[in-house]
C-alpha cells in the first residue's frame, strides 16, 4: 500500500466545511446531534457531521437484532466526545433490561460515566413523570425510551394483578399521543432530543400489497416525531476460524421514511460487529467504493482526495493510523451530496 501527500486537497475540504458553516443560507452541521453512523447522519441530514435537530423527536424502529440499543449508545457515545454537548444529560431507560455489553469497552469511558440508566420505567405513568422531572430541571438532555413496546400502565398491571381483562393497546396508544402532544412542545425549549425505541411488527394479513410491517403507537408517535427510522436486520458478517465460517455481526440497514429536515427518504447500511460496535470507516469505506467514486485496478483502490491506495483492509488500516476518519467523513459528505445534486430537476422555479 501507498500514500502520496495531498494537504492541498485535505485543507480545500476543511474550507469547503468552513464555507458552509459561515454561510447563513446552509444548514448549520454544528447544531445537528449525530445519529452514531456518518451514513445514517447524511441519510437523515444531507450533512456527514450529524442527523437530528435539538428539540424534536424521534422514532428508531427495528428488527430483532438489528442494532436498536446498539445505534443509541453510539449515539451517546458520540455525543460524549464532542464539547458542544458538554452540558447534555445522557439518559437511558432501558425497559426491556436488555443491556448485557460492555457499555465502557464499547463505547468509552466518558460515555459509560456520563449515561444514566438508574431509574427504573415500567408504565406510562413512570415514564410520564420520570421526563417531566426531566424537563423541569432545564437542563437539556438526550432520552432514549427503550422501548415502547415494553410499556405497560398502572391500569393494566392492576388488571394482570386481579387476572382481569379488558385492558386494550388502543388505550395505550391514546394515552401515550396525549402525552407526546405536550412533551414536544417542551422539548424545543432547552433543545432537548428524546428518542423512542420501537419494535417492528410484522402483518401476517397484508396480502400482496398490503404494509407488511408496522410498529405499535398510533398515528400520534408517527405524527410527532421529526425522524422516522427503520432498522432492518441484513446479511451475517462470518469470519474463518479453524476452517469455519462463524458470525461476528450482522449488516444493518436503516430506511429513512419520515424526514422533517430534508424531505427525503432515504437508505443506507452499515457493518456492526459483536466486539467493536459499529463500523463507520467501514460503512463509508464500502459506500465510496460500491457508488465508484473510489477507482479500482486489480484488486487495489485509489481514493485520490485522501491520497491513499491499497486493499480495502489496507485502506481502513492507514485511516486509523494516521486519523484521517475527519477527512474521510468530509470526502464521503461530498460524493453524497454529489448524488442528491445529480437528482435535481433543475427546472425553473413555480413560484419565482
């Protein structure tokens, strides 16, 4: 493998990132709160340095498996690292009391020390009162409800409890919109984000063109939520040991389908593996390569902005070493917008 000194080209990037900054006209990256996955940031964004506006909602929905929990500590972690978001509450209700990982190996020692999961949400009234002590306190936070599904109510445990019946998710669901309505509208104040985990449902009665998956909640969650994303679970990535193909993760693949800050809808993917968590060089690394804009000889790639050349391995290998994950952000944030571009009518304006 090779590399050839390309300052020009890696400092023109730093410009064209300071341009947009200072150009009242464009998104400002800075106030955007990252998603944890570059792709996914740019699917929700247009823009590599993050995914979700402060003072909105959203809603993750997912396979089983498909990196759900796993995509919201990244999001932490990320969070973490970054001074803006020094004074951000890092909060976890983890519902399902599915976390079994690692959290400091995995994500950092400022993220392990920061996340707070210490209270425990079991119905919507718990939940209810846990963020309005939240939001009282002023202080803007990340919550992430994990997951919706898992939700009961002091009604329905009442009714477990005395074996009766009658208790309907229908209920559920209006009591929750009630609670979202005025929750929103809070959340714009201190630029807080709240994100709701839900799982993903499959209709067995969708025939052939009917939906065939959906998520519980009502049109509510669906309606007051900024972002709507859906994970799906794709290939296992298996590696050879002793002459044995074995898992060590999963492809996820996250579908935008609801976006209230471009508009658009819009797919991507990235690797997750069991020990590492999820891999951006990789997934940004694959994307380059997949939509050409990385040349191939034989079995090496050239990526002439970031003046690298090798195998694939090679490649991530020599961005790690010498830390070149900012520029390689900056030119995976320029061959996307270069696509959107490309899809452009570019037709007169109607209401010029």
């Amino acid at each position: 493998m090779t590399r050839t000194k390309n300052t020009d080209l890696i400092n023109e990037i730093k410009t064209i990132s300071k341009k947009e900054i200072e150009n009242p006209q464009a998104l400002d990256p800075k106030i955007l709160i990252p998603s944890g996955s570059t792709m996914l940031n740019l699917a929700c964004s247009d823009c590599s340095n993050g995914a979700f506006v402060p003072g909105t909602m959203v809603n993750l929905i997912g396979d089983k498996s498909a990196g759900k929990t796993m995509l919201y500590h990244t999001m932490l972690a990320e969070v973490a690292r970054r001074k803006r978001f020094s004074d951000y509450r890092l909060i976890h209700r983890d519902i399902e009391a599915g976390v079994v990982w690692d959290v400091e190996s995995l994500f950092g020692s400022k993220m392990a020390k920061r996340m707070e999961n210490d209270v425990k949400i079991e119905t919507i009234e718990d939940f209810k009162k846990d963020i309005k002590e939240c939001l009282a306190e002023g202080r803007p936070f990340i919550y992430g409800l994990d997951s919706y599904d898992s939700l009961s109510s002091e009604e329905e445990e009442k009714k477990k409890a005395e074996k009766e019946t009658g208790y309907s998710g229908a209920k559920k669901t209006k009591e929750f919109g009630a609670l979202l309505r005025g929750i929103v509208r809070e959340l714009k104040k201190t630029g807080s984000l709240l994100v709701v985990i839900s799982q993903v449902r499959e209709n067995l009665d969708a025939g052939l063109y009917g939906q065939r998956f959906y998520r519980t909640g009502g049109k509510s969650l669906g309606h007051h939520c900024s972002h709507e994303v859906w994970l799906f679970k794709g290939m296992k990535l298996k590696r050879e040991v002793q002459k044995r193909k074995r898992a060590v993760g999963i492809v996820s693949m996250p579908c935008v389908e609801k976006n209230r800050l471009t508009g658009k809808a819009r797919k991507t993917e990235f690797p997750i593996y069991y020990d590492y968590g999820i891999d951006d060089i990789s997934s940004m690394v694959n994307f380059l390569i997949q939509e050409g804009f990385w040349k191939k000889k034989g079995s090496l790639y050239t990526s002439s902005l970031l003046g690298i050349k090798g195998s694939k391995t090679e490649i991530i290998d020599q961005i790690e070493k010498e830390n070149l994950e900012k520029e390689l952000r900056k030119e995976t944030e320029l061959a996307w917008k270069e696509i959107e571009d490309s899809m452009k009518l570019n037709r007169k304006k109607r209401f010029q």
